[in-house]
C-alpha cells in the first residue's frame, strides 16, 4: 500500500444537490459556539468548579496528571488574562469560556486548511462525534478527538509536507501525548499512519525527522494512555466511562439515536444508487429538511427531555468516531474514485448532519440560559445556605435537570454578577465530594482580588446556624437533618 494519490477521480461528474451548504453549517456551527462562550456554559458541571479553581490559584491546575496538556489548554486564555491583571467575572468567564470552546474550531480551521476537499471528513467528525458529547465543555476527551484530525490530514493529505503543516502535526502529536485515554488506541494508528508514509517518503530530507518525531510522540502517547488505564489517579472515572458507555447502547440519547441513522443514511448514499436517488429528489429533501428542524428544536420542543448529562454520558463517541471514520480517510486519500461520483451528495449530508447538531446545541444553550437566569433571581432574593428543593426549581424539571449537584457551591459563586456574595447554591443531596464547606466561612475560596465579598452570606449564615440548632432540638430522630445541618 502506498499514499500515492489516485486522480482517476477528476474526470468522474458530480451532481450538486446542496450548493453552499457546508459554509452554511460552518456558520451556525460558529453561532453555536459563540452563544456557548456568552452564555457561560463552560460552567456547567464540572466548569464551574475548574474556573472557581483557576481564580484561587492563579496558575495552572491539573486535575488528572496524564491529562495535563488538555486541561491546561482548556485554561490558557483564563490564566493569560488573569497573569495580564484581568479581575472583571464576566471577562474571566469569557476567557475560560474561549479555552473551553477553542479546541473544535481550530482543529476543523487546521484541517480545512490543510486539505479544503476532504474537509467534510472533519465536519463529519465535529457532528458525530463531538457534538454528541459537547454539552459538558470540561471534557479531556474532547481535545483528543479534536487534535486527532489535524495530525491525520498532515499525515494523509499534506503533500508534499510543508513547513506550515509540519508545525501542525506536532503541535497536536504533542498536544496528544498528555490528553486522554482514548490515545492508548489512537495513538498506534497514527504511528502506523505516519511511519507508513515515512517509508513511502521519496526524499530524505527533514520531512522524515518531522514524521519520526510525530510518530515518537504518538507512541509515546499511546505509553501515557496504557499508564493511566493501569495506574488509574480516579479509579472511579473509568468505571464511569464504561459504565456510561453500556448506557448509551441500550438507551441512547436523542441526538446518539440520530446520528446513527443519519450515518447509516450516508452509507446508503454512497452504497445504493436508488437511495443515493431519493436523496436527491425533492421528496426526499423535503423529509430530511424536516428530520433537521425537529432534530435541532427537540430541546425547545421537550424541554423535560434534554436530559444534559447523557452527552457526557455518550464521550465513548470521541474515541468510537475516529475509528470508524479512519477508513473513509484512507478512501479518500489512497482510493477517492470510490466516493467521487456521490462526494458531493456527502458533503452535503454532512452539512446538514452539522447543522442539525448545531442547532440542537443552540436550543439547549437557551435551555441552560433559563436556568442560569432563575438561579441568579433565586441567589439574589435570599441569604445564606440555599437549597435546591427549596427553591421554584424543585418544580421545574425542565430546568432542575442542569443541576450537578456537589459542583452547585462553586456554580453560585461563578456566576455572580457584582460580587457581592449573600447566599451560596447547596448540593441538592449529601455529596460524595464537596469543593469546600459552605458552612464554614474560613473554607470558602479567598477570590478578594476579583472583588467577591462573602460578609452578607456569613452574616446570615450565624443566623442560619442559630435557626438550625434550635430545629434539631426539636427533630423527630427518625427524621435526619439536611445536609450541613449539623453544622455548629
């Protein structure tokens, strides 16, 4: 097998049913993105706990040692504006949110730029693969998905190697080393890749030390990944990744059901020929644009039924996609006469695949808007502890479902707007672990310089401690006291 490329496929015609459409899903995609960034949703779950981290520190915070290199892209704007002297919330979660959104958009900028016409394969990726798994910013997982593609466009189609792309490929072979466990499988396909095109090199000049290089640091990412699945710093963690992803097999989650059979669609197009015609005709386009709209409305049409945490439930799909797409790679790269005469028809199903991820992620950014604007109405309204089954949002499914339990002290904080903090977001129920005790004033995180002033919520809190002390009196035995009742 060689990467020499087959030209045949200039001369076989294609047929543009979906003229525009890719820069049109690039747009809503971007759209996306930027509602994420405003919206603050890198606070979501574990976002909150990580920005309130950074402000307390300053620097770097690693939270899983092998997944160092991620997290601390997720944090580069977020430290750089804290290091340039930034104390405004709102612009420091605008940093962290850019970090957090960052690694998708550069990565599909890379591959667009390094080969505009397999660029889809990217997309389809983005769609499949990262959309599905997006909702929850804070995610290792994601970077690992994300700077895989790069990496395999300067592998397969940057010919011959240019200064540019071989920046490319170890900018992201490094970024890869420390990202995720999922390289314990990536990784040796990239060496392979890479090694393969490093024989097949005609010259000998320092393209083949960039390819070496590339392909140490797959190896050694590979090394990294085996590490932590065997030496895991949160056993836990894998336990969940399993058990998640068993999960998402038998009760898959609205947009995981989509895209498999949008992805089946694809393989019928470029399969059947009668399918590949009913795609093209108006019938046919006129049930798909339709699939589109309820696909990307469903968060607004059952708000009940987002259910958030199935898309982090569902980031086995960062590593599941890659593989999966990794044939067509190598199609479009050694054999592209085999998908010529329906390429255009595929790129236009993975437009519309990724505008109807974009605009499922648009409407539950609004969904997660809702929720953040009632949690700032009920904080400022109150004093002291606030718990969420006391709250309007004990009768609001819709809403309640944003709720990340032992991350809601930190939420509270985050997403105040002047600073002034008189009451604290609690754990719905009794957490496994808790950022610090929102009971006890010395424990609340010391972020002064960012002007948070905690001397309201710990004026209320004494006559909270004082209100409580006099109901556990009285208290049925049988009938436990909340959370941090007890506390004296």
């Amino acid at each position: 097998m060689t990467f020499r490329k087959d030209t045949s496929a200039k001369t076989v015609p294609e047929f543009i049913p979906f003229p525009g459409l890719m820069p049109l899903a690039c747009w809503i995609f971007t759209f996306s993105v930027l509602l994420e960034i405003f919206s603050s949703r890198c606070l979501y779950a574990d976002g909150s706990y990580n920005f309130i981290e950074d402000l307390k520190t300053g620097q770097f915070t690693g939270f899983v040692g092998v997944r160092c290199f991620a997290d601390d892209l997720f944090q580069f704007p977020l430290i750089v504006a804290i290091k340039l002297g930034v104390t405004n919330l709102h612009l420091l979660r605008l940093a962290f949110g850019v970090g957090c959104f960052l690694p998708w958009p550069l990565a599909l900028s890379l591959c667009r730029w390094l080969s505009p016409e397999n660029f889809w394969i990217a997309a389809l990726a983005c769609a499949a693969g990262y959309l599905n798994t997006a909702f929850m910013a804070v995610g290792e997982h994601i970077v690992a998905h994300a700077f895989f593609w790069p990496a395999l466009f300067a592998i397969l189609f940057s010919r011959p190697l240019t200064p540019l792309a071989a920046i490319v490929l170890l900018g992201s072979a490094t970024i890869l080393v420390h990202s995720y466990e999922s390289l314990l499988f990536l990784g040796p396909c990239l060496a392979m890749l890479s090694l393969k095109r490093i024989c097949n090199e005609e010259t000998k000049d320092w393209r083949r030390l960039i390819l070496l290089a590339a392909t140490g640091l797959f190896l050694a990412a590979a090394a990294v990944a085996f590490f932590s699945v065997t030496n895991p710093d949160i056993p836990m963690q894998l336990w969940s990744f399993k058990d998640s992803m068993k999960h998402q097999v038998f009760l898959p989650a609205w947009t995981v059901v989509w895209s498999g059979v949008w992805l089946l669609l694809m393989a019928a197009v470029w399969a059947s020929p009668p399918v590949c015609r009913f795609v093209m005709q108006r019938t046919g386009l006129v049930i798909l644009t339709c699939v589109i709209l309820l696909w990307g409305a469903w968060p607004l049409l059952m708000p009940d039924r987002l259910h958030p945490y199935n898309q982090h439930s569902a980031r086995f799909l960062d590593l599941l996609v890659p593989l999966l797409l990794l044939p067509v790679s190598l199609i479009a790269a050694l054999r592209p006469a085999w998908i010529a005469s329906r390429r255009s028809l595929l790129v236009g199903l993975t437009a519309a695949f990724l505008i109807a991820q974009s605009l499922w992620q648009i409407s539950a950014t609004w969904q997660w808007q809702r929720y953040v604007g009632t949690l700032k109405g009920i904080l400022s309204s109150r004093t002291g502890p606030v718990w969420p089954l006391d709250t309007p949002l004990r009768d609001n499914p819709a809403l309640i479902q944003f709720d990340w339990n032992w991350a809601n002290p930190c939420l509270g904080i985050a997403i105040n707007s002047d600073g002034k903090i008189n009451s604290i977001f609690l754990p719905e129920l009794p957490p496994i672990c808790i950022p610090f005790d929102p009971f006890v004033p010395g424990d609340l995180p010391k972020l002064e310089r960012y002007g948070v002033d905690y001397s309201g919520y710990i004026s209320a809190l004494a006559d909270f401690k004082k209100k409580i002390g006099e109901e556990n009196s009285t208290r049925d035995p049988k009938n436990p006291p909340p959370f941090g009742a007890g506390i004296k």
